[in-house]
C-alpha cells in the first residue's frame, strides 16, 4: 500500500527544471498555418459585409445552415444517417438505371 505522502513524492517526481527557450521561431514553428493572419483580423473591427464564402448563398441555404445549427447532436446524427441512406438509395438506382440502359444499348456509341 502507498504511504498518505507517498502521493507527493510522485508528484515532485514529475516536475521538471529544465529552462525552454521559446525566443527562436525555427524551434517554435507556427502550430498551423495561417493561424496568425486569422487572428489579427479578428481584431479588426467588425464591418458590415458578410464573409465570402457567404457571399453565394442563398437564403434558403442560409435558413439551411441556421437549422441544422439549432439541431441537438442526436439529430444532426440522425440527420445525417437519412443523408447517407439516401445517398445509398440513389447510388443503387443509378446502377440500376445503367444496367437497364446497357440491356438496351442506349450507352453504345453510334458507329461512324
């Protein structure tokens, strides 16, 4: 059994003294690119117009966004399993589609 202060030698164990200089950028690269631009314009203030990658979207896309934002994690899942079903669904309807177009050489390329 571990001795009541047995729990502070482990600790003290794991302290380390060792100095690390963090002056050097070749030693500290930036974490992620990018990550320094993107966080001086957040101190910008902030302007009207929307961002660009808002700048195509409709507003039914939008109302999009904002619903499935409001949505709980149990039903963006359940959300997302109708997608790939249906993703499924079409995937064997076009198959079909194809086999029924090579029975009636629809696909054949006309000959010259």
């Amino acid at each position: 059994m571990a001795s009541p202060n047995g729990g502070d030698d482990f600790e003290s164990s794991l302290l380390s003294f060792e100095k690390l200089d963090r002056a050097s950028p070749d030693l500290w690269p930036e974490q992620l690119p990018g990550v320094a631009e993107f966080a001086a314009s957040c101190k910008n203030p902030i302007t009207n117009s929307p961002p660009k990658w808002m700048a195509e979207l409709e507003s039914e896309d939008i109302e999009m966004l904002k619903e499935l934002g409001s949505l709980t994690i149990a039903n963006l899942m359940e959300k997302v399993k109708g997608l790939q079903n249906l993703a499924y669904q079409l995937g064997l309807e076009e198959s079909r589609e194809m086999t029924r177009g090579k029975f009636l050489n629809i696909l054949e390329r006309p000959k010259k």
